[in-house]
C-alpha cells in the first residue's frame, strides 16, 4: 500500500512539475498582467504538497517500514518524491523572481523567499531521517530549530529601507506602486526622498511600460508633498524621543535626512 501510494503521488507531482518546467522555467512570457494569482496558484500547491508530506511522514515513516528489508523501492520511491517537490520549491521561486521582476519588492514576496527555505529545509531533513534511520522527534526538533533562526535572520534587515531602495533603483523595468511606498515605515523615508522633476521622469516611464499605471494609479496622490509631511513629522517624532526607542535604521535615516 505504501509503495501504491507513493507511486501515484509520483505521478501526480511529475505532471504539475512538468507543467512548470516547460511553462514557467523555460517558456514564460509576460502578457502584460497582473502575476498575482500566478504566485499564488504556485504557493498554493506548494503548501498543500508539504502538508501531504508532513502527513505521509508521520504516519509511513514513524512505523517499521524503514527498518524492513528488501525495502530499497520504498525508499527510492519516498526520495524521487521529496525530490520532486524540491522541484516545486524551485518553481515557485521562479514564479516569484518573475513576480518581483515586474512588479518589484514587497513584503509578501520577501517572504515566500523564507518559507522556501524552510521548506528546503524540511524536505532535506527528512531525506536524511530515511537514510539515518532517524525517529520523528529529530525530525519536529531540527525544523523548529531552523524555523526559528530563519525568523531571527528575517528580522536583522531593515526591509522597508530594501523594499524602497529596490523598487526606486529599477522603476524602468519594474511597477513602482506609489500608493504601497507611501506608507513605508520612517526608516524608508530616506530612499524615498525624490524631488518632483525626478518623480516626473518615473511616471513618465512607468505609464510607457505600463498601460494600468494611468490615473487611477496616481490620482489624489501628490507623492512629493506626502514624503514631504511624513518627514516633518518623523523630525519631530525623533528629536522628543528618548534612547530607549534609539533604533539604527531611524538613527541612519535621520542623519541622511537632517544632519
């Protein structure tokens, strides 16, 4: 039965991956759209390929099955299958470098780059509990102890600097999305400090690239004179502060702005 059954999820996962290989990896073209639902309709299977993963884990691999002999197509099986959905990680990844390609950085997309790493991560120790003959408990401990560290590494960056930064540098190929930049946190504020002659250029640009970037984008926003409030604000915000809510990204874009 555990053999039929990985067989099949085999099968199943082959044809999604082969879907992605010959669609996503090597054949995409950008119509002009939105890639949202592309995303998502990637994270999605992917999510629900690592739950059926957890579950089949626990309950085939927690047994005796691993400790039989004459077992080696089981655990072929059981490896061509994490292996495919390595594959899916990968393809999500692309789906979501395409995303960030066109529509550039945000915090959703920054962090589908974490959970595919812990995924990889998960995929990984369970190739090696096969091998190493290792019980459940090793594997609940070394991916709670990977969840955790990547959730600390996650959170050394000023990624409202990043996202800022990032989308401003590449507003020739990538949507710049005023509305989502203009409510930054003050860190940001730094990056985001274009005068409206610079600010007229990207317009310009983005309403050549992209046909939705039109009035609806820009209407009722004036981005200059915004930044501009948000910054008399964050000056007075700072200056009455006390050390204990110093923070470095606010100190730095502080002393950018002001100093």
């Amino acid at each position: 039965m555990a053999i039929f059954l990985f067989f099949i999820l085999n099968l199943m996962i082959f044809w999604l991956n082969y879907l992605d290989i010959s669609h996503i990896w090597f054949n995409f073209q950008w119509d002009g759209g939105y890639l949202k639902e592309m995303v998502h309709e990637g994270t999605y299977l992917l999510i629900v390929a690592i739950l059926i993963s957890i579950a089949v884990s626990v309950y085939y691999l927690n047994s005796n099955i691993l400790f039989m002999k004459d077992n080696r197509l089981f655990k072929t099986l059981v490896i061509v299958w994490l292996i495919q959905n390595a594959i899916m990680i990968a393809s999500v990844s692309i789906r979501n470098s395409y995303y960030i390609e066109y529509f550039a950085l945000a915090y959703k997309r920054i962090f589908v780059y974490f959970f595919l790493a812990m995924c990889l991560i998960g995929l990984a120790s369970i190739i090696y509990m096969i091998y190493r003959r290792k019980s459940i408990a090793f594997l609940l401990s070394v991916n709670s102890i990977s969840v955790y560290l990547i959730i600390i590494l996650s959170a050394c960056f000023n990624w409202d600097g990043i996202i800022a930064r990032y989308n401003f540098a590449h507003y020739n190929q990538s949507f710049v999305h005023f509305n989502f930049l203009i409510d930054l946190n003050d860190s940001a504020l730094a990056d985001m400090n274009y005068t409206e002659d610079q600010l007229s250029q990207i317009k310009m640009v983005q309403s050549r690239k992209f046909s939705f970037s039109g009035d609806t984008e820009y209407a009722n926003l004036n981005f200059t004179e915004s930044i501009r409030k948000r910054k008399e604000q964050f000056k007075s915000r700072w200056e009455k502060s006390n050390f204990l809510e110093w923070n470095y990204p606010e100190s730095r874009a502080y002393q950018r702005l002001f100093d």
